[in-house]
C-alpha cells in the first residue's frame, strides 16, 4: 500500500510538473531575429527556395524544421509536420553539447577546478561498483571526449535487454548505474558514445554549483540567451538528475543562439557567457576519426567536428551538434552561419544522417557560391 501510494504521489508530481512547464513556455514571446532574405545575405536564393521545397515535399523524410542564420540575420526559418517557430522540439543529444558549455561555465566560475579534476572527487559517498585502478583516474575530460573507459559503446547498436543504454533506460538512479558501469580500458585510451558519462558530469555539475544542470542552464545560459521556451526531462521526469545524455527540448531558433555564441567566442549581447579559451577548447579536435559509417568526424568535448566540404580530409571546422532521428546544429564559424535542423526520421538512422549532410553540402553551403 505504501508502495502503491508512493507511485500515486510520483504521478501526480509529475502532472504538476508538467502544467507548470507548459505554462511556463506558452504564450512567452519571441525574441525578434532580423530577417534578411537569402539573397541579401549573399546566398543564391534559388538553391534555397530548391531545400525549401524538398523538405515541405518530404524529399528529405521528415524534417520537422530548417532554421538558417547567417551574419546573425534569421534567412530561413521553415517547418513541417505540425511544428511552429513556437514549439519547442527534442534536440536528443544535442543535449550532451550544451552540457560541455554548462561545464565550461561551472569551471569559469571556480566551482570547479578544470576538466583534469578526477571523478571520483564527486562520488565520496557513492558505494560505488565495479571500482578499480582505471575507474578511479577517469578525469572529466575523459567524460567530455567519450574516453571513459568504461565497457559501453552505444554505437554498436546493441539495444538488448542488459545492453548499458537499456539499464540505464529502466534505472531508477541514472548517476549510480553509469558511475557503476564496469570498466573496459584505461581512460583516455579509447572512443566509445557512452550517455552515461554525460549524466555523471550533471552529477558532477550538482555536486560543485548545488544545482542541477536544467536549473543552471536557466540561471547561466538559457536566461542570458533569451532562451524562455525549455523543457529539460529528469530523472523522475521534472525534479531530480536532468537527462544530460538527451533530454532536453528547444525551439529551432533558440538552439541557433547556442550556435551564434559559438561563433561569438561565448560572447552575447555584449557580455561573456562563457569564456572565449572554453569554446576554443571545446570544439578543438580532441579524438581523431570516429567511424559513423557515412562519415568520419573528429569530436572534440561534447561535439563532433566535420569537413568543410563534402568528402575532404582537411579543414575540419563546421562544429556540429547531432541527436537521434535527425536533430543537428551546424556551426560555420568561415561563413558566420549557423543551420539548425530537427526532424522525426527515428526509424531509419540512414535517412536520418544522409538528409543532415544533403541538406548541409549539397543546399546550404552551395548556396553561398
């Protein structure tokens, strides 16, 4: 009975949860961008008129939205399949980016040291398992650079029922079974995609600001961006251990602004939000060459670094946000352009990845000659 009482406490939380955030996003106004037509800012308007038209015909599955800035002017802001400029979208793990952004801010801040500081300083009263030599030199840059060393890699695809994304789907305690999470390699040996390591540095962000990462990012980033419009899932849903590895949710053109300040060397509005050395360091090639099958990007902390043409092996400068089912944030610091894209296309990883670099190669960048 008490058990059951408990879960009837827990739903009705989350309810309240749940009004409070939509009434928080709804009917919150939107920050104007200047619009610029595309041909103002330099770009051939029939190739963009030509993406434009193949996303609304479906040439590219779904793509729920296109936002294109250049030179800080909004030149494209289109949407399919119900989505308004107003509604707020899942971003997936373009959420463990902005994450890389809060730990940044933390260590401008003092609250922590620098990315060398050792984990296992934050866990002093965690029982924690599978603990040895290699579990306790993990640093959180290992974190940052998916270098762990733990045994999970979700790029294998192993979605079985013990597989380390589907424990830590069903936990009850996010932090505890990724801190807990047997060990495979030495860290900062070897690169495996690991959700996981990204909600411990939430932990991490707790344990060294007293709040959690929805909470800071409202205080430190999202409220000097403008950004009102979020919604940032935790682990009982609005209170608790925020979902770093994936669970937040945008509107296209706020998550542009966390472009634009990339761009910016953390600089908005005239003030420093996050310091210039941190987004130098951030989106510096830290691994070289992760096999994504299509392609093979360089990733840097919470971020993966592609070409800046299609299939070369140089100039590894568009700074890219990516999440499941074809969310991604193209930074082109060459051309001050930032493109953001979020979609539907869960059930086919192909369409969902080919689309992307379409749309980015073959329109946007060509647009510009």
């Amino acid at each position: 009975m008490i058990k059951h009482g408990y879960k009837i406490v827990l739903v009705l939380g989350m309810l309240i949860g749940i009004i409070l955030t939509l009434i928080k996003i709804v009917n919150v106004p939107e920050e104007e961008w200047n619009i610029v037509l595309p041909e103002n800012a330099g770009l051939n308007n029939s190739v963009i008129n030509d993406v434009v038209d193949k996303m609304h015909n479906g040439d590219f599955g779904n793509i729920d939205g296109l936002v294109v800035l250049k030179d800080g002017n909004l030149v494209v802001d289109e949407y399919d399949n119900n989505y308004t400029s107003a509604k707020v979208h899942t971003v997936q793990s373009v959420t463990k980016s902005i994450t890389s952004l809060l730990i940044g801010i933390a260590i401008d801040q003092g609250k922590i040291s620098s990315e060398d500081e050792k984990v296992i300083d934050y866990f002093q009263d965690y029982n924690i398992e599978n603990l040895d030599d290699n579990k306790k030199n993990i640093t959180i840059k290992n974190l940052l650079t998916m270098t762990g060393g733990f045994d999970w890699d979700e790029l294998e695809f192993t979605r079985g029922k013990e597989s380390p994304i589907e424990r830590l789907n069903r936990s009850t305690d996010w932090v505890k079974t990724s801190i807990d999470s047997p060990m495979k390699t030495e860290p900062g040996s070897m690169f495996r995609y690991n959700s996981g390591g990204v909600i411990i540095l939430d932990h991490i962000i707790k344990e060294s600001t007293g709040m959690h990462s929805d909470e800071f990012a409202e205080n430190y980033l999202f409220s000097p961006l403008g950004i009102n419009k979020s919604i940032w899932l935790n682990q009982f849903i609005f209170f608790g251990t925020a979902h770093t590895g994936g669970g937040l949710y945008l509107t296209p053109k706020d998550l542009a602004k966390i472009g634009q300040l990339i761009i910016n060397k953390g600089v908005w509005d005239g003030k420093q939000i996050v310091s210039e050395e941190w987004i130098d360091k951030m989106t510096a090639e830290h691994i070289d060459y992760v096999e994504l099958g299509l392609v093979k990007p360089k990733y840097g902390y919470l971020f993966w670094l592609y070409p800046s043409e299609k299939n070369s092996i140089d100039n590894y400068d568009i700074i890219t946000c990516s999440g499941k089912g074809g969310q991604y944030l193209f930074v082109i610091p060459e051309h001050n352009m930032v493109v953001v894209l979020t979609a539907s296309n869960y059930e086919d990883r192909y369409t969902s990845l080919s689309s992307a670099f379409d749309i980015l190669y073959n329109y946007i960048l060509k647009s510009l000659a």
